[in-house]
C-alpha cells in the first residue's frame, strides 16, 4: 500500500518521504556521513592514477594472475602474511579486474569504512564530540590515505583490528555474550589478514581478562582457534625469510620513520626520496600536546578512557619492539606492520583534544591539526613529489625493444617497470652466470642524474635520448649500427649511480 501510495505522488512525495527520513536522522549521523563522504572522495578520486609499486606488483602479478587455488598457493611462497586478503582480493577483482582501481578499491573500501567505526569507537569512550574528532582525524590521516590506495592487505588491516577495539570496548562497558563473540570473530579476521594483529589483540585480552574473567572465554575460543589453524602456514612463512629484509634499515630509523609516516604518510623509503623530517613536526607536536593536555587536564574518567586505545597502541609498537631487541632474528617492525596503533592513537588525541577542561585549547589544536592534515592529503593526491614514481610513463617512453638491452634502476623499481614494459623483460644479477650482449643500456633515474662513468657502458656507447617521464628520467645509450658489446653487469649492479641498490632488466635478448 505504502509503495502504491509513493508511486501515485510521483516525484514529490518520494522527496517528501526521503525528507522525513532524514529528520529522523541525529546531526551527529549527518557529520558522519559527510565526513565519510570526504574519506571516499579522498581515496577515490586518484586511487588509479599512480603506478603500482613493488609490494603490489606481487599482488597483482604473481597471486591475482590465476585460480583461487593459485592464488592460496602463492600466499604459501611468496609471501609473509595471512591469506585472508588476498582471498577477498582474488573475488573482488574477478569483478574489478586487477588494474589499479580495480584492485585497490578493495583496500579504499575499507579505509572508507574505518571512518565511523572510529567514530563509535570515541562515541563508547567519551561521547558524540570524541566521536566525530575521531572519525575527522581518521578521514584526513594521511598515513591511513595511503594505504587506502594500495593494493595490500594494510587497510583491511587496520579496519579489522579497529573494528575489534570497537566489540572490545563494548565488551568491557557491557558484558554482553554478543560483544565477546563479535570481538573474537573480528579478531580472527584481523589475524587472519596480518600477523602483527597478535599484538594489539594481546593487550585486548589483557583489558578483557582483568575486567571480565571467564566472560571473555565467548570471545577468546575464537581467537585461539584462528591462531592454531594459522599457525603452521606462518612457520612456513617464516622459514622462507621474506621479510629478513626489514633488518637492513636500524632499528632506529624505523622507529623515527613509524613516527613520522603516522602523521605524514609514505614520504621516503617506499617512493625512493631522502627522509623529510620537517612534514611530520608539525602534526606530531600536536599530537603530543594534545596527550599532554590529557594528562594534565583531563579528569580520572577521561584518562581512564584514553587509557584502552593507548594500551592497545602501545602493545602494537611496543611488543615488536621489545623482541626486536632482545631477539635481532625476530626484528620486523616497521611503518606499515604497525598500522593498527594508528587509529588508537588518533582516538586518543580525540580525547585530548574534546576535553571540557581544555576546550578552547583542544579546538585550536584540533582544528590545526585536521587542517593541516587534510591539506596534505590534497596535496600528495597532486603532487607526483609524494606519490608512487609513475612506471607506467617511464615503460610508455622506453617503448618495445629494438634490438637487445639493458634497463638499469633501484632494485625496487625493478618489478614496476618490468611489469609496465610487458616485453618479457627479465631480472638478473651477475650470479645468473651469462656473458650477455646488449645494443642499448638504459638509466631510469629518479628525477635527472648525472650520466654514469664511461667505464660501466664500454667503448661505443653514445647518448642518443633524455627523456622525461613525470618525476622518473632515462637516458639512453646506443652503439652505432647493428652491433652489440658486452653488458658489465658486475660493475653496473656495483656502481654507485644514486639508485640505493642498482637493478637491471633485460629485454629482447638470450645469453650470449
């Protein structure tokens, strides 16, 4: 009747009825959803502009390219996490497909939809005006943005691991069966998308031990069971070493990095730039002023509210780096494998930030934190200075192979340009064991770099092309005529050419 009644007013009386809706709706949830509108257009209106970059070449290129079976094989061999994600990544993009926004809406879904349950999360601790300072702050985190815009498991991490603080902080307000149950259900996912979640989750089960006893047994089967069924893939993982890498980098650098990248997204490592400090001063003083303001200024029941999400922050940080240092072999904090103390941690600044005592101070650090957040959110949505270096234009320039080359980047940026070239190109070291013969050496630089040393080309290679391609450079040398020269591969994989660690590809070419 209702339906036959809508139809029959046509137009007008279906704006009435959504008008009616909406009255029915509290301010708070209209904020919410505006600030969830702003999250989206945020992750989604660049999201398939950057190239992919290392970490989701594997993604895209090695797990994705096949089977479901394939897929849940090569999360066995290749990689060092759960295959939760890849799971879910393998059916979205049986719809999507796997270019760049089609695989990383998955991950921008999920940034999208962290927004209000940071919200609830500050609405169970201290009220509608936390709520909505965390809800902000997480729309606008640029740390949260990036990897929103990547096609890994980090952002469904992050989700998962807030959405059990959520149940957790339901749990030990209310005791209720359902919120035990629904914390161990988000809790396995969350193992059973990253490892690290084991971290965050054990100062949970200490917060719901201490506070609920035997009640938190609802939840704690659950999580248990998951780690049992996952625990000999990670043995296997772990075994293979995929991740002895992060050791490379001092302790700590990755500390100071973790810091910084929290506040200012991915600026250094990951893009190939130099650290810069001087983005994350600003919003990191901020952050600390307003937890000093908390503990100064904030009352026994606001501090004993900041208190969970810190906790848990500070068991995600703080248990990494303890085996770090006692046990080198198991050192593998870094940025990223963090992430879920983030959103607590921006849920403890929302205390700090809202509270009655200090609310003339809190609005200032507030409002300048969450504009200076959201201007650089713009900012390296624009600015190919802070994005993923754009592959794709360098593989568009270099073209297909006329006779046989040698393309020479950062190791990192081997994968990228390999997978942009779509010529067949291949990796190799000086190990490979091969006397190869080239035409044509390539240097894809970040940015322009000087010409390498005559004596890494040989006699007979001439510059014939500098070419642009956004904020990646090649130069080209070619032999004169048809002939080809030796590759000194040895010494170009140890030269000193400003590329970090030197990779080469090889296209159009065999052994000679």
């Amino acid at each position: 009747m209702e339906a036959a009644t809508i139809d029959r007013g046509g137009p007008a009386a279906y704006a009435q009825s959504l008008r009616e809706a909406a009255r029915t709706r509290s301010r708070a949830f209209w904020i919410v959803a505006g600030l969830t509108a702003l999250a989206a257009v945020l992750r989604f209106a660049t999201l398939g502009v950057q190239s992919y970059h290392h970490d989701e070449i594997v993604t895209a290129s090695r797990i994705l390219r096949d089977g479901f079976g394939h897929a849940m094989d090569a999360v066995g061999f290749s990689e060092s996490a759960p295959p939760l994600y890849y799971a879910l990544a393998w059916v979205w993009t049986q719809v999507t497909g796997t270019g760049e926004f089609g695989l990383r809406s998955l991950s921008a879904v999920a940034g999208v939809a962290t927004v209000p349950v940071a919200y609830l999360i500050g609405l169970e601790l201290r009220g509608r005006r936390t709520g909505l300072m965390a809800a902000a702050l997480v729309a606008v985190n640029p740390m949260l943005l990036w990897y929103s815009q990547e096609g890994r498991a980090y952002a469904l991490f992050a989700l998962l691991c807030a959405i059990s603080l959520l149940f957790c902080v339901r749990a030990l307000r209310d005791g209720r069966r359902r919120d035990f149950t629904l914390w161990g259900v988000a809790s396995a996912l969350a193992l059973a998308t990253h490892y690290f979640a084991v971290f965050p989750l054990a100062a949970e089960v200490v917060l719901l031990l201490r506070r609920r006893g035997r009640a938190s047994l609802a939840g704690l089967w659950i999580v248990g069971l998951a780690g049992l069924l996952l625990a000999p893939l990670a043995i296997h993982q772990m075994s293979i070493g995929h991740a002895e890498w992060i050791a490379n980098f001092t302790l700590g650098h990755r500390l100071w990095e973790t810091a910084a990248t929290f506040v200012s997204g991915e600026t250094s490592d990951i893009i190939a730039r130099p650290d810069r400090p001087y983005l994350a001063f600003l919003p990191l003083a901020l952050a600390a002023l307003a937890l000093v303001s908390l503990a100064l200024r904030g009352d026994r029941e606001e501090r004993r509210a900041a208190a969970i999400p810190l906790s848990v922050a500070l068991a995600a940080i703080g248990i990494p780096l303890l085996l770090a240092l006692v046990s080198p072999g198991k050192d593998y904090l870094l940025a990223r494998n963090v992430l879920p103390a983030l959103v607590p941690l921006l849920i403890a600044v929302a205390i700090g930030v809202t509270l009655p005592a200090a609310r003339r101070i809190g609005n200032v650090i507030g409002a300048t934190l969450l504009a200076y957040s959201l201007g650089f959110c713009i900012w390296a949505s624009f600015s190919p200075d802070l994005q993923r270096p754009d592959w794709s234009a360098a593989a568009a320039e270099l073209g297909e192979p006329r006779a046989p080359r040698a393309m020479v980047t950062w190791t990192l940026g081997e994968a990228s340009l390999r997978y942009y070239l779509s010529t067949g190109a291949i990796q190799v070291t000086p190990a490979d064991g091969y006397d190869w013969l080239v035409h044509e050496v390539d240097f894809v630089s970040d940015g322009k770099a000087p010409p390498p040393p005559p004596r890494l080309l040989g006699p007979g290679f001439r510059e014939t092309a500098r070419l642009d391609a956004g904020r990646l450079f090649v130069r080209r040398f070619r032999l004169p005529g048809p002939g080809l020269a030796p590759l000194r591969l040895r010494e170009l994989r140890d030269a000193d050419l400003n590329f970090r660690n030197v990779g080469v590809l090889l296209d159009g070419i065999g052994p000679g």
